[in-house]
C-alpha cells in the first residue's frame, strides 16, 4: 500500500494548502485524496478513518457548494467568525458523537485503537464543518487533532501519513494566521457572476 498512501498523501497535502489559500480547487483535489485515503484505512483496519473519509467526501460536497456562494472578487472565500456559544454546541455534538461511534467500533469491530480512533473521526469531522462554514477556529480544531493522529500513525506503522500529518500542523499554523489576516481586511462583494468558474479561482 506504500505507492497508494504516498498518491493519497502529495494528493492532501495539495488540498490542504489550497485550503490554507482559500482557494476552490481544493475542494476536488481533497475528494481525490480522502477516496484514496479511504482505501488505504480499510486496509489497515482503521475502520473508523475510513467511515472519516466516506463522511468527508459528502463534507466536500457542501463545502465546494458553501464556499461557492461566499467568493470575494479575488476568487477566495471571505472568512466569518465562530460564535461561541455555537462552537460549545458543535463540540458537545462532537463528544457524543466519538462515545457512540467508539462504543460501536469497541464491541462490533476489530479496530484497533477503537476510542481514539473514534474521538479523531469526530472532532474532525467538526473541524471539517466548521472549514466548510469558513471559520478560523477549524485551524485550532486542526492543529490539536493532527498532533494526535501523528503519534497514533507512527503507532500503526503508517510512516508517510504520520509524516505527512506532521505536514498537516505546520499548514493549520499557515492556514490559521492567513486566515486571521483575511479576517482582518474589509470585506470583499461576490464575485462577478459574469465571471467564468476557472477564472474566479486565478
């Protein structure tokens, strides 16, 4: 599996930093990456990253659609704050939902790593709404949850993902203080709907 999970990793760490550009073509690059992905946690009995990346593909969806209606005239999606009090609610959403999940993946499955597996698939799954909802705070999420799914790969003897989820941190911090910048400057209007889709993202 060593080629496919080098594929799946060039794949997202691309996806990742056209994020931390708040650049569309991430979100195509990211639906190649999280298939491929999908493959190569099903083979190391990750069951849980693998129903992560199945949720992520329909996340992406969303996302492409969401950030499509939010484009600035210079292509990229303008960023809006996170209230907290519904930051609280996600993440109580995200707590139940890494209980549940590790319960069924401890007493129906043999994956290993059933709790912390299931608690990453959770909060990234929060992170990944509040990315498609164009939150800052996603890059936060981001950067705690990467940390932990570096020592869990090295752990599972996945060296390029743990690798690459090292890569990960670094561009959280990237896109965390690009996107504090962004929202920063004035707001920009909606591009031009005269614009063509290839040239919004030049």
């Amino acid at each position: 599996m060593t080629w496919v999970e080098l594929i799946a990793a060039i794949l997202s760490v691309w996806g990742v930093w056209l994020t931390t550009r708040r650049r569309m073509l991430s979100w195509p690059v990211g639906f190649a990456a999280c298939l491929i992905y999908g493959w190569v946690f099903l083979d190391a009995r990750l069951y849980s990253d693998t129903l992560l990346q199945l949720a992520f593909a329909i996340f992406i969806a969303y996302g492409w659609y969401r950030w499509q209606q939010n484009l600035g005239q210079d292509g990229r999606v303008r960023v809006t704050p996170l209230p907290r009090a519904r930051a609280l609610v996600n993440l109580g959403v995200g707590t139940l939902g890494a209980l549940c999940l590790g319960y069924a993946m401890h007493a129906w499955t043999d994956a290993t790593l059933p709790w912390l597996d299931s608690a990453l698939t959770a909060f990234s799954l929060v992170a990944q709404w509040w990315q498609d909802r164009r939150h800052t705070a996603a890059w936060w999420l981001w950067i705690v949850v990467d940390v932990i799914y570096v020592g869990e790969y090295v752990y599972k003897h996945l060296l390029i993902t743990s690798v690459l989820y090292a890569g990960f941190v670094v561009l959280a911090i990237i896109g965390l203080r690009e996107w504090q910048r962004a929202a920063g400057e004035p707001d920009t209007a909606p591009a031009s709907p005269s614009l063509r889709p290839g040239e919004a993202q030049r």
